[in-house]
C-alpha cells in the first residue's frame, strides 16, 4: 500500500480539516496517510489511527529551530518509506517555504492543494511586509509541483498565472439528504417551534464575518418581527463573545442561537429554513456545498465566494455592499415561499447536478494524483 505524507490538519474544526478526514475515510484500503501535525496533540489522533493513518508531531510550541530541525529529520527518515508529500495550503508563509524547499533537497513528489482566497486582517499587516517576498520564494518550488486548487478563485490567489488543475472537496451526499423526521426532532431540541430559521455555519472569526450576519437578522427581525424568526449560529471562535455581546446589545438574545462547533450539521442544516453565507472571501465552502445536498435554499455573497459552488438554483449570491437590509430582504422572499415545501422532492429533481460534489469521486480523481508517477 503506498504512504503519502499529509500536510494541512489542524488541531481545530474547519473545512481542511473534514475533508481531509472525509478522504483519509474513502481512501484508506488503497493509500496510508501520514500526517504531519505541526503542534504537540491533534483532535483527531484517535480517529485518524483507528482508520489506518499514522500521525508524526513536529511540534512549533518549541521555537521555529527546533521545528525547523525537527522537520527535516523527520522528512528525512520517511523518505525511506514514501516519495510523495500532499501539501494543503490556504497561503505561503515560512512553513510552508520551508517544508518546499526540505522536500525538493530530499527529491520528494509534492502535490499542493490550494484551499483559500484570500488573507484575514492580521495576515493582511504581515502580507505587505513578508508575503510577497515569501510568495515569490515559494514559486520557485511551485513549478515542480502537481499544482491543485478548490476553485478558479483559490487557484489564482497561490498560483498567480501559472496553470493549475481544479479539485473540489468532496462531502457524502447521503448524508445530507432530507429526512422531516430528523429536521421535526431537531427543531423541537431547540425549541424553534414555528419560527423561520435563519442558518449561519463558520468559525467566529473575521474573515467569516459573522457580525454581517447578525446585521442582517437584525434587520430581518425589523421587517418581520422577533417572534417570527430564530438565528442558528454554528461555529466557535475567537469571536464568539464579541457575537453574544452584539446579539444582546441588539435585544436578540433569545432569538440568536450560539450552539458552538458541531458534528452534527447535517441535523442542524435540517432545522433550518435558509443558511447564508456572509464570509469575506471562501475558498470552496462545504456548508455551501450541504445545504444544497440538504435541498436548503442559500443566499451568499457574490463576488466572495466561488462562482462553481452554486450548482444548482437554491444558491443565491448578492454582493454585501448592498447591506444587511437587501440580505434581509431576500431572506424574507425565501419566507413567503412557505416552511412547508417538500425538500425531499426538491432534492431529488437537484440530485444530478449535486453529483459533482460526490465525496467517492473527488477522492479517487486524487487517488489518481496521488499514485501517478
């Protein structure tokens, strides 16, 4: 069975880290992962292990010599057991430049999977000092590498106008499909009773802008009124008690729920009436890709997201320069539509254009790169 080394999985909750799992799950009889995980611990150690992977620590918590040092001679002593580094990457930065270089002088096969479109705040300051000077390091080593991304969008922001091939995650369609059962039990657990609800799925961090959509709740709630409709806010981060505090402020506090990061948002996506997508900038986002596999009508922000995410005519995509009330207003055109439409029967008449996100698919187009000489 060939070994392929794996970069990209976090100790945190995102979309890199579940398609990651997503793909060690479908590939596992055919490939052995070893991830590299840059910190102490890893989430998911236990998972990864129980479906045939191997997780290597090369912890930064020391200092960037030790993890420099620590690095190569890891990357050194499996080289004798695998040629091929599988590299996700959402930006450059000197971790990245350096795990290039150590697999270039060690003649590893690097395959680099682009995943995002653009830099947060903070990542902005240090973009206009080190970026572009890290960058065009960087590409020096990009031009022996399988070069993938997750949209057009993701694979111009690392490549530039070098050539690339596009790779969309994949997730488990059937996971996602409707059932009234689970979405009746689901909205009984938190007490949404007949109320419209309004979805959100994402970290609490900036670049996710989860203030735009509690604007547009807001605004929601004007129109309609705060008895009919509940905001479902599923993420954690480093935002999080700045949202609750914004939720207050507004007197929304009983109609904005925060539940955390969740592992069951194929249920959440069930109770909900609409999801909306208010990020900053998205590589190819999963909730995207499940609330359509889910027959869940979407409205995200133009411009924002990847244009190849909206396969089918749930989606949505307004611009957020038109402001948290012309969101509001769109969402209260899903609402007149009725909560009772059969999203079963939407689903299946959707179906074939979902194929393209089927997870078996994705995983073995990879496969492919994976395994090629």
């Amino acid at each position: 069975m060939k070994e392929i080394i794996v970069f990209g999985l976090s100790d945190t909750i995102g979309g890199v880290e579940n398609y990651l799992l997503i793909l060690q799950n479908q590939l596992e009889r055919q490939v052995k992962f070893l991830f590299f995980a840059e910190s102490g611990k890893n989430m998911y150690a236990e998972q990864i292990v129980s479906h045939h992977g191997e997780m290597i620590y090369i912890p930064r918590e020391e200092g960037i010599r030790v993890y420099i040092r620590t690095l190569h001679e890891k990357l050194k002593e499996y080289r004798k057991r695998t040629d091929t580094i599988y590299l996700n990457v959402s930006n450059y930065s000197h971790e990245r430049l350096i795990i290039l270089r150590f697999a270039k002088r060690l003649n590893y096969k690097v395959i680099i999977h682009s995943h995002a479109a653009k830099l947060n705040r903070i990542e902005r300051v240090i973009h206009r000092m080190t970026h572009q000077m890290i960058k065009q390091l960087s590409l020096r080593y990009v031009d022996d590498c399988v070069r993938l991304a997750v949209s057009q969008r993701a694979g111009r922001f690392l490549y530039g106008n070098r050539s690339f091939q596009v790779l969309s995650p994949g997730i488990d369609l059937n996971r996602f499909i409707f059932d009234p059962q689970v979405r009746e039990n689901h909205r009984a657990q938190h007490h949404c009773g007949n109320r419209f609800v309004v979805g959100f799925v994402g970290r609490m961090v900036e670049i996710k802008n989860p203030e735009f959509a509690i604007d547009v709740f807001h605004e929601l709630c004007q129109i309609v009124g705060k008895e009919k409709a509940l905001l479902m806010m599923i993420g954690d981060g480093t935002l999080l008690e700045v949202m609750k505090q914004k939720a207050a402020a507004l007197e929304l506090k009983e109609q904005v729920l925060f539940l955390g990061a969740s592992d069951q948002v194929n249920r959440d996506l069930q109770a909900m009436d609409c999801l909306i997508g208010t990020s900053l900038s998205e590589g190819m986002p999963l909730n995207i890709m499940e609330a359509q596999a889910a027959g869940l009508p979407v409205i995200c922000a133009r411009d924002r997201y990847p244009q190849e995410i909206a396969v089918s005519s749930l989606v949505k995509m307004i611009p957020l320069e038109v402001g948290a009330k012309a969101w509001a207003e769109e969402i209260v055109s899903i609402m007149n539509q009725g909560q009772n439409i059969d999203r079963a029967k939407r689903l299946q008449d959707l179906m074939p254009s979902l194929t393209c996100f089927d997870q078996k698919k994705v995983a073995q187009s990879l496969y492919k790169h994976l395994t090629s000489d």
